[in-house]
C-alpha cells in the first residue's frame, strides 16, 4: 500500500528489544547494602578526615614536623624524579660555544613564546655560520613543558631535573640568559657533534718554493 491510496498507514514492525553488553570494569564497585546507604561512609570519610587534620595541628602545636609539604624556595628537595623538567641548560661544542645553531625551531614550537634568539652569523664557519648572540628565555611565563628540548634538532637545549632559584619578586628579572644556560651546569656531550672549524689552509716554505714559478 502506498501514501495516498486511501488505505490504512502500515503498523511498524516490532522488533525485539537490544540487549547491549555493557563493559565489566575491573574496579568496578561492589557495594554492600551497608555502603548503598551512603551516609554512614560520608561520616566515616570526615571522621579520617579530621583525625589527620587534628593529628598534624598537634605536631605542628608542640613543636613537630606535621604535613609532609615542602615550603619553597626556603625549603629545598634534592629528590626530584630523574626525568623532572627543571631549568634548562645550553650544551656547548668543544671550543665552549653554544651547540646551538639559531634555527629558531625551539621558538617556533614554543607554546608559551618565551624564547627569544638574536642570530649571529659567522662567515669563517660554513659548516655551521649561525650561531646565538642572544639567546633568552622568559621563565616568568614558562610551563616547563619540554617541547623547546624535543624540537631542537641539534641537541643544543636540554632540561635539568631541578629547579634552583627560580623565584624572584620582580618578573623583569626572570629572564634566563645565554650565559646562565651555558655556564650553570656545563654539558658538552652532545649526541651530534660539530665537525671542528677549520683552519686556513698553510703551505710549508719547501712546498711553496715548489710551487714557485722556475726562473728561465
Ligand atoms: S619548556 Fe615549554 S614553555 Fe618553556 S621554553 Fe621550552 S617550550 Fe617554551
Ligand atoms: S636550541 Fe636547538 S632548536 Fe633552538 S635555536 Fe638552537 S639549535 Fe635551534
């Protein structure tokens, strides 16, 4: 039967209810009617609560250490997680200037745009011409998030796993310089070596009078 013949609509089929197999989670909860009750967990929970609360007030009234928080900058933890990302540091090459190379690529991945560099350019060196004249980074606005060291094509900037001295009360003061960088924590072991400058080529005295025009 078609619309419009005049003829009663079609009743839809009926089909039989989906059964979906829900996922069974590992740590999916199982209650007893004890906790479905809620509230006596709720009470337990701010029982916990304000036993550790009390526990520490009286450390901390009679003298003792209470809550395990460290207070920086007065306070110092040497343990940081060995991958922690901490301040950075600038390798440098055997002659003790920068690995880097002023790609830009480090800024350029940079979400928080605090690295700022100032390209030099040596015409001694082509192997590697740019080099950083400035070289600096707001910490004032850093997140610490490590993309400026995976961006880096020539292991040039890397991060140690601590952060000393890190705070200041004035946020003009928070620029990290070329030289803290290179000169803080001095690493030279890079994974990609420089081919050494080189040296203008001198001719001995015995090979240059060979080379010397013969008198006729
Ligand atoms: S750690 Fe992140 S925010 Fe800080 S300079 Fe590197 S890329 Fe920028
Ligand atoms: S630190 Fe690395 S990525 Fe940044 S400018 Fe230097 S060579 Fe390029």
């Amino acid at each position: 039967m078609t619309p419009g013949d005049g003829g009663a609509p079609p009743r839809p089929v009926a089909r039989p209810p989906v059964r979906y197999a829900r996922p069974q989670y590992w740590n999916a909860n199982t209650l007893t009617w004890w906790e479905r009750l809620y509230l006596p967990e709720v009470l337990r929970g701010l029982g916990i609560t304000t036993g550790v609360f009390l526990r520490n007030m009286a450390k901390w009234l009679t003298g003792r250490r209470g809550a395990v928080t460290t207070y920086y900058p007065e306070e110092r933890r040497p343990d940081f997680a060995p991958r922690n990302r901490g301040k950075h540091v600038l390798t440098q090459r055997p002659d003790g200037s920068p690995q880097c190379i002023a790609c830009n690529m480090c800024a350029t991945a940079c979400p928080a745009k605090v690295i700022e560099i100032e390209p030099g350019f040596d015409p001694d060196d082509p192997a590697h011409p740019k080099y950083p004249v400035r070289f600096e980074i707001d910490y004032s606005r850093c997140v610490f998030c490590g993309l400026c060291v995976e961006a880096c094509p020539e292991d040039a900037i890397r991060m140690e796993p601590d952060v000393p001295d890190l705070v200041a009360t004035d946020r003009y003061n928070m620029w990290l310089t070329m030289d803290e960088m290179l000169t803080w924590r001095p690493q030279a072991d890079v994974a990609k070596p420089y081919p050494p400058k080189p040296v203008p080529l001198t001719l001995s005295p015995s090979v240059q009078r060979g080379r010397a025009p013969s008198n006729p």
